[in-house]
C-alpha cells in the first residue's frame, strides 16, 4: 500500500483490512509494554520487541597489592615497587595479595527498542505514542517558570526517619522515601519494575511521510530505563514475581 499517494488512488485493500487495527495484528497482553506514572497522566504502551536486554553490573575493584592489603608494610610496598619497575620494566603484583574487593551494588537497566507503525494512521500509530514516551523524559514547567523534575526526588524529612528507625532496630516504609512522578515499567506479564527512571530516549525516522497529514511513517524508538535505587536480591524477587512462578 503506498501512502504516498491521494487517498482515491490507493488500491483496494479488501474486507480483511477495513477495520481498525486490531484486525491486522492482534497482541496478547504477555507481548506489550507499558511504562506509566503514579498519577496516571503519563503512560506509554508499546508492542514487546522481538529482542531486548536487561542488564545488572557487580561492582568489583581490584586492591592495589601490599599498600592496601598491608597497610603497616606501606613502605616496604613502595620500596619493591621501586625496585622493579627499574629492574623488571613495571610494578610486581603479588597474586594474593591482589584481590577484587566489592564495592557496592548497581542498578538494573534495560534497553527497549520500539517500532511505530502505521496501521490505522501515522497520528495515531506514530506520532502519539512517540509523543506520549518524549513527555515521560521531559519536565514540566509551572507558574514561576521553574522545571519540575521529570520523576521521583527524594524526601529530606522521611529519609531522616527511615533512617533513625533503622538504627532503632523498627521497620520503615521505604515507599514514603520518595515523592514525584513515579514510574511503573512492565513488560508483558513477567516483569514489573518501580520505582525506575528514564534514561534516554532515541528515535530514527525513515523519511516517508503519510500524504496529507506530512507526519512519518514509521519510527524506531530506544528506550533507556534504570532502576532508581541500587538492587537488591529482594527486588529480583519482587519485580519478576518469583513467588508466583515457584523460583
């Protein structure tokens, strides 16, 4: 079908394909992807991509030999890393005394490619989803000309009492720790993360516009996502719903 000609001189595209545009695809709920936030006015619903990545770092840095394994040998350290880099070309590592030590936990990231395709009409298959993703990465920006930040802050006040109730040994409501626009990210039925952030969003047009509106024909959109706090084991649990699965 090409939409670069009027409307009258398109071919007939017969009964099957007169209806909206369910009647061309249809997607179960395990194959879409939705990332919404806490007061509902910015939601985005996609199609699940044939691949897409999720990834977890673990942060390890290596000691540096004697001076930090042993601080009281500092010295000796310094006078056999002198010694060898003028006698053997560089700094001697003593194997065991070089480990990596872990210096704290990461964030989980996803990389989510889209593709936006017009169906019904490039307003609605395109350019509103399009739309609907950039607003989630963008501020707002209110009477006195200040930019709201476009996801959750933290809250100074309840972080203090998180905090003192950890130390006197009482549970704390870590959900009262933020405030903002909180983003829900869930890809089919398998996994939901929050809070998160979005990262980056890029978008590549192909350069064919529908006739008529002007607007494109299609657009491959990435999506960075990350979580807003470190993970833990707790959250893999609770975003992948392990319980649920026997896991």
């Amino acid at each position: 079908m090409n939409y670069l000609l009027p409307e009258s001189r398109r071919p007939s595209s017969g009964p099957a394909l007169t209806g909206d545009d369910t009647a061309l695809v249809d997607v179960d709920g395990m194959y879409k992807s939705t990332i919404i936030s806490s007061d509902g006015k910015d939601v985005f619903e996609g199609k699940v991509p044939q691949d897409f990545n999720i990834d977890l770092a673990n942060n390890w840095d290596p000691i540096d030999g004697l001076a930090e394994a042993l601080p009281a040998a500092a010295g000796i350290s310094q006078a056999v890393d002198s010694v060898t880099r003028r006698v053997l070309g560089g700094k001697q590592k003593f194997k065991y005394l070089s480990p990596q030590t872990w210096s704290g936990p990461s964030y989980l990231s996803l990389s989510i490619p889209f593709d936006l395709v017009n169906w019904k009409s490039s307003k609605e298959d395109v350019l509103t989803p399009l739309a609907a993703m950039l607003r989630l990465v963008t501020p707002e920006t209110d009477k006195l000309g200040r930019m709201l930040i476009p996801g959750p802050s933290p809250v100074a006040e309840a972080i203090s009492q998180y905090r003192k109730n950890t130390k006197e040994g009482q549970a704390g409501d870590a959900s009262s720790l933020v405030t903002g626009k909180i983003f829900t990210c869930t890809i089919g039925n398998f996994f939901q993360m929050t809070p998160c952030v979005i990262k980056n969003v890029s978008a590549a047009f192909d350069g064919m516009f529908e006739h008529g509106s002007g607007l494109p024909m299609s657009v491959e959109m990435n999506v960075q996502i990350e979580s807003y706090y470190p993970v833990s084991r707790e959250d893999i649990e609770t975003w992948f719903s392990t319980d649920r699965w026997g896991v």
